[in-house]
C-alpha cells in the first residue's frame, strides 16, 4: 500500500530494491498495511519553520541543545514530531507532550481544547512516515491513528503524562484523535 492519498499516483522506494516508477492507485488506505521497506528512507524536503513564533523558538532551542533546553512545556516533557506536510510536501515540526510506553511513543491532537483537529493531524494522515526526537535520540517511525481499547490505553497514559487532557477533551466538542508512533521495523 502507498501513504498517497486515494487517487494518487505515486512512485515507491525500497532500500533493498531499484526504484519502482510505476504509478499505484490508492483507492484505499489503511496505514497498518504499508510494506514496512517503503519506511527505510528519511524524511526530505524543504524545512518550512511553523508560523507560531512560540512553536518555531521552541523547536531551535529543543534541537540545538538536543532537548536540554526547549523540552518542557507547562512543566511536563515534550518530544519534537516532524513530518511531511499533507498539501505542501513541506517538512513541519511541533513539540508535543511526551506520552512513551516501552519505546512506542503517542501524540494527541488536541489542539489544546480546540474545535478542529491541528495542522499536523492531516500529515500524519497523509504521510505517516515521521521522525521523532526525544531529547538527543531521533527515530525514524511510523504513525498510527488508535481507535476503541487500544485508544483508551493510550488515554490513560497521556492523562497521566498531561493533566490537561480531560479538559481538552471536554471542550473540544468533537473526538480527539490519537496516534500511537512507532519503530520502523529494521
């Protein structure tokens, strides 16, 4: 399967094989079934720094000093998510509380209590492929949006890493989804 959106033709890249020009129609997508190959290459494209000044100072600092300085936000953990952007193909990064659980990591798109889902929702959609960077470490993985039990799980864990998830949840007046993010298998 592709990370392209339905319709799209795209061209796909292995580590193991030559490049495979051929275009694929996604008329369906489900992230669970990328060919875990497609996964063995890094993020590329042209950095576009957010248009938050808040943002975009926190993820200079957090990346120049490899979390030492810029990696707490209301006093908890953050880690900096980057991933491609969903229209413009653009690189994006955001901090984001840190919510990990024996090397699998989790983000919430909260957006802080708002009505609509962030910016960064619709490229994990798009292009699950992302980079995490937690403190000096940075791993190349893989997004996965969480539904039913394995949602309440990761619930749990994130209430408890960020008190303020209830009340998001409670005024954000739609269903805050969550992505688990994990290892790109080797």
């Amino acid at each position: 399967m592709s990370n392209a959106m339905p319709g799209e033709a795209v061209t796909s890249f292995s580590v193991d094989q030559d490049v495979d020009e051929s275009p694929v129609n996604t008329q369906e997508k489900n992230v669970t079934d990328f060919d875990k190959e497609s996964f063995n290459m890094p993020l590329n494209g042209e950095y576009e720094p957010s248009p938050s000044e808040r943002v975009r100072r926190q993820v200079e600092l957090y990346e120049a000093t490899n979390g030492a300085e810029g990696g707490t936000q209301n006093g908890k953990p953050v880690i900096v998510l980057t991933s491609q952007g969903a229209k413009s193909g653009k690189i994006r990064k955001i901090p984001l509380m840190r919510i990990e659980h024996n090397g699998v990591y989790a983000v919430v798109a909260s957006h802080a209590g708002a009505p609509k889902n962030p910016f960064w929702y619709y490229n994990l959609v798009a292009n699950p492929l992302v980079e995490l960077q937690d403190g000096s470490v940075k791993h190349e993985m893989r997004a996965r949006e969480v539904f039913g039990q394995e949602k309440a799980e990761w619930w749990k864990r994130a209430d408890a890493a960020y008190s303020e998830f209830p009340n998001y949840r409670a005024r954000a007046g739609r269903e805050i989804p969550v992505f688990v993010i994990e290892p790109v298998p080797a």
